[in-house]
C-alpha cells in the first residue's frame, strides 16, 4: 500500500536520548512516555519506523537506550514491531469506520487524511469506537484534505459519526403521545433520543453510504494481532453526477439497528427546536413560515408526524 | 517452584470459586450460529470494552447469551501497569458491565499502553521492575475494590524486553499478584510466543508462577516470521503450545480454559472443536491421577 509523507506527531517531543531508569511511578511515566512516543511516531512511506525521531536523533540510538537486542533483531527492530502494529491497529479501524468517506475522495486522498488526522488526533478514549470523533472538526479546519469535494466530505463525516452515535448511544425511558394529553404545548419541552442526529446536508450522503458500505462489512478482531493494511478498493462515488441541494436526514436506531430517515424541512425544523429545548408551542411556530398553499391541513399533519415519531420512541424527559 | 500438582479443579478466591470447563470467545461472526442453533458450550469470554456501552445491538446480543450462558469478562485495555492514573469514566462503565454479566471473575493484562490520556490500543510490555511492580500492583488493587469481582490477570505476548529489568518476566508477574492479592490468567500461548522471542524456557515460566493462583488458562493460534513469532489468534492452537497447556494443568489442575480465536474466525463448530481438544489432556491428567 502507497503511503503519503510521514507527518509529524506531537506525541515525539518528548523522546531524550537519557532514558529514565524505573525506580519510582514517575519514571515508569517517563519510560511509557519515551516508548509510546517512537511507537506512534508516524511510520516511513515503506511502513518502517523513521530513522529519526521528531527531534532529529537517531532514532537507533534512542530505542537502544531503553531496548535490549537479541540474537536476531536489534532494538530498533524489535520497537518497530510495536510502531507498525500501533499504526496498522488505528488505520484498520479508521478505514472500517469511514467507508463513506473513502467512496467521496477515493483511496490515495483518504491514506493521506487517515494519517494526518491520526497524527494529529489520536485515541483519547479506552474504545476505538471514539476514534473519530474530531474528525469533522479537524476537516473543517484543514478543507485541503478533502479538496475539491470538501462539503461532500463533509456532510459524509457528519452521517458516519451520527451512525456511530446512532448504534450503541443511550437510550432514555421514551414519551409516548399519552404522555401529551392535556398539556399546554407552551410548557412542554421534550428530549429526543441521545442516539438520534438531526443532519442538514448538501447531497443525498444517506443513499451514498449505503451504497458504499454495501459488500463492505469487514470484521475488525479486538484481541489480535493479526492487523494487516490491505483493504478492499473504496467503491468510488461519482462526484460529478450529484447537484448539491438541500436534504434533512435523521440518523436513528431502531430495534438496534441504524436507519436514516429522510425528514420534510419542517419536520427537520420542529425537531431541531425541540432538541436545542424549545417549547413544543415554540418548536411548531416555525410551521407557520412553511404554511402551505396546497390546501394541506397542517394540523393534521403535524398530529401525525409526533404519532410517527412518538410510535419510533424519539421523544424522552429533556 | 510451586508444587501444587492436583486434578481437581482448581476453584478459588480468584475465579469466584466456579468449576467452569473449556470456553471459547463470543464474536460477532458467530452471534447468528449461536443464538439460533444455541450450542452446548461451558462458557463464553466476552472482550468488555465491546460491551461497554450505553444501549444497542451490542447488549441486545450480550443479553440473549446471558439468558442461556455463563459469560466471563476479559479486557483490553484497563491497562494494570501504564503509570496513567485509572480512567474513572472506564471504570464505572467497566462495573456497570460486571452487574449485567455476573461475570465470577474478571480479567485483563499485565501490561502498559496509555500515556497522558493516549491511548496506544495495544498491549505492551512492562519493564520488569519492583517499582514497576508496586505501581501494577496497586492499580490491581483499585480496580479489584472498585468493580467487587476477583481479578485475574494476564501475561501478554511480548517482542521487545527492557535494559531496565529487574527480573524475570515470570518473577514480575508473581511479585504482581502477590503484592495485589489476586488471581493469574496463564496464557500458554503468550508464554510460548515470549519465549522464542526472548530465549527463555518456557517450562520455567510454567513451573514458577504460583499455581494456586491461576484463575483462568488461555490457549490461541500464532503466527511465525522469520525472527520472531506474532501473538496473532487466527491459527489452531500449535502442538508445543498444548505441551506447555499439559504442562499447566498438571501443575495447576483442571482450569477454566478458554480458546481465543480472534482474526479470520472459522465456523463456530471449527473454533469449538478446537477448543475442545484441551479435553484430552485433562482426561490424561484425570487418568495418570485416579487411584489404582
């Protein structure tokens, strides 16, 4: 596999060519530090370790300090097992985790994003479920990434977190249209769901990622060892072809399974006020610039959506 | 040397005093063969951070095994031996879990792999030191009285060793779990694997961990390079690990064993059949044992 340019990490700056001995908690801290520095030091275009750390050293002569030998690899070999392994492990779990993504800017520019953005952000979290979790943030401050199809990207991203979020998010006791009678729509402010994400997008990214995950369900294994970097060619999305509108989407779980529901504007706009926790009064007053010409007993409709939404158990206490 | 050579079962303080057979890890290409067809199996290993979390598929799932089998809890990464203080967030996620399972017992390695908050996601090897040690020992100790279950924990596989070392890998492990008070996962085929990858014997692993310690034996596939052996779970077990595994047990007695299959997973009838030759090796040692 082709890899870009290495990029540096923040997490080098502290390799020394002083290791600590380990007499004490501190200095196993600094040790563990050292270490995982060289570890998750990106690796060369050829999957090695760099020859040198982020400071300029012989990486070599660092590693030596702290690695012993053997009578068939030297230390920088042996803490090169560790380095590749470390690399391979969160580029796997990235590429299972935006297939989307891949499909909208392709393998080569996908490789090069994986490994800036792992550099730059690694796992803060004991899950790799949270590995991407500033991955939007990160796009939006660095759009060369994903140039010339940075708002694509961009809504991509938003629907595969939302998937992540939509899978294993908790679930709150649910309100049911019951739960409603006879209260005052200007006192009732209503959760939704914590699994549900409420995306305004540019392109039909729902209808895109299904097609790009599809055939893709690779099984990633937690306890081994076994982690190699040759993965399927990213079914690519023909960018030219999409004219950019306006969709609402709604990512969401039911009977533990992820769904994206395409939402009306107003739906989108109901939902969205009741979620950032306005009153149910203030939440359908938006309605009122969507009144339509058609004739359409908006009353009744909008009866009906919360019967929808109530039946798929959106709604929870706030 | 411990000598506690016995063939009874070896039910104690650190597996929760079970008698428990041979197991083999939950995976999700199995989950449909399982709950379908709902084989006899002794027990289910389920990796804990794949369970931790709020709602969905995952416990769905976890919660139908319950209903029909004895789960134990096996973690990746509470990480006994990184100088990081504990992840709380981790823990209470980490005790949630140990209430919806009833796991008996509970256990994870001994090993480092955050820093600061960074999280490496791998299981990397201690330096063998008495500091090093008490460190371990200690956050053992923290996540025993936090989560209220007995902890076991594990030796990993190891491919690089530190000037830094005070002893052997087998002395760390038994100053660890001395000074914790706790229980020993023994995995054969880590030890196997550390061996040729360090020059040791790994009959002298075997024959110097305090026996009536261990709570849990694991057995797995690995794969060979040219210099060195790759604790990669997706190969049978090979036939010097089911040695050191028959080694073990005669040592130790008849252990909860389990079989960890973890990369190009075969059918669920190929991964239990394998885990099931470790039946033959307790009834030799049933055999060589019963009175004449």
């Amino acid at each position: 596999m082709k890899r870009s340019k290495p990029i540096n990490s923040s997490t080098n700056s502290s390799i020394t060519l002083h290791p600590p001995s380990v007499g004490s908690a501190r200095q196993l801290g600094e040790l563990q530090a050292l270490m995982a520095g060289a570890i998750m030091r990106p690796l060369t275009a050829r999957n090695r370790m760099q020859p040198r750390t982020a400071g300029g050293e012989p990486m070599a002569r660092v590693v030596e300090s702290f690695i012993k030998p053997n009578d068939r690899l030297t230390s920088f070999e042996r803490l090169e097992i560790y380095n590749r392994q470390y690399w391979f492990r969160i580029l796997d779990c990235f590429y299972d985790d935006y297939p989307g993504l891949r499909a909208v800017i392709g393998d080569r520019k996908f490789d090069r994003l994986a490994h800036a953005y792992l550099a730059r952000h690694p796992s803060e979290s004991f899950t790799l479920r949270n590995l991407g979790r500033r991955l939007e943030e990160f796009l939006r401050a660095e759009p060369k990434w994903t140039a010339p199809h940075q708002r694509l990207a961009l809504d991509m991203v938003r629907l595969e977190w939302a998937n992540i979020v939509a899978f294993d998010e908790a679930t709150k006791p649910a309100i049911h249209v019951d739960d409603l009678l006879g209260r005052k729509p200007s006192k009732v402010r209503l959760g939704l769901q914590p699994y549900i994400t409420l995306l305004e997008v540019r392109y039909p990214v729902d209808d895109l990622l299904i097609a790009a995950k599809k055939d893709d369900d690779r099984l990633r294994g937690e306890a081994s060892n076994a982690v190699e970097l040759h993965h399927r060619r990213a079914v690519r999305i023909n960018v030219r072809r999409l004219k950019p509108r306006r969709f609402y989407i709604a990512a969401h779980r039911m009977n533990c399974a992820v769904y994206y529901k395409r939402l009306a504007r107003e739906q989108f706009d109901v939902l969205h006020g009741l979620q950032r926790g306005a009153t149910l009064e203030k939440a359908c007053a938006v309605l009122l610039k969507h009144r339509r010409r058609d004739g359409t007993d908006m009353a009744t409709q909008v009866q009906q959506w919360f019967q929808d939404w109530t039946s798929f158990s959106w709604f929870c206490q706030r | 040397m411990y000598a506690a050579p016995t063939n009874t079962m070896p039910s104690n303080r650190f597996n929760g005093f079970t008698d428990y057979g041979i197991g083999i890890g939950l995976r999700v290409p199995h989950y449909q063969h399982i709950l379908t067809r709902q084989p006899v199996v002794d027990w289910f290993e389920i990796i804990s951070e794949n369970f931790m979390v709020d709602a969905g598929r995952p416990l769905q799932v976890l919660d139908q095994i319950l209903e029909q089998y004895r789960v134990v809890q096996h973690g990746v990464s509470m990480y006994f031996g990184s100088a990081d203080k504990l992840n709380r967030e981790h823990l209470k996620k980490l005790k949630t879990l140990v209430k919806r399972t009833k796991t008996p017992w509970l256990s994870d390695h001994l090993c480092w792999g955050s820093v600061d908050g960074r999280y490496t996601h791998d299981l990397l090897p201690m330096p063998y030191t008495f500091a090093a040690a008490k460190v371990t020992a200690q956050k053992v100790r923290e996540v025993r009285d936090f989560v209220e279950v007995p902890i076991a924990v594990e030796n990993v596989s190891s491919y690089a060793e530190f000037h830094q070392s005070e002893m052997t890998e087998w002395e760390f492990l038994t100053e660890v779990v001395e000074q914790a008070d706790c229980g020993i996962l023994l995995d054969v085929n880590n030890i196997y694997v550390s061996s040729k990858n360090h020059s040791f014997n790994p009959y002298d692993y075997v024959n110097n961990v305090p026996h009536h310690r261990v709570a849990q034996i694991h057995i797995a596939g690995h794969s060979k390079f040219k210099k060195y052996l790759l604790d990669t779970h997706d190969h049978p077990v090979l036939d010097p690990v089911w040695q050191l595994y028959s080694r073990a047990i005669q040592l130790v007695g008849k252990t909860a064993t389990l079989l960890e299959w973890d990369d190009r997973i075969p059918s669920f009838d190929e991964v239990h059949h394998e885990a099931l030759k470790a039946n033959q090796f307790i009834h030799q040692l049933e055999h060589h044992a019963a009175p004449a």
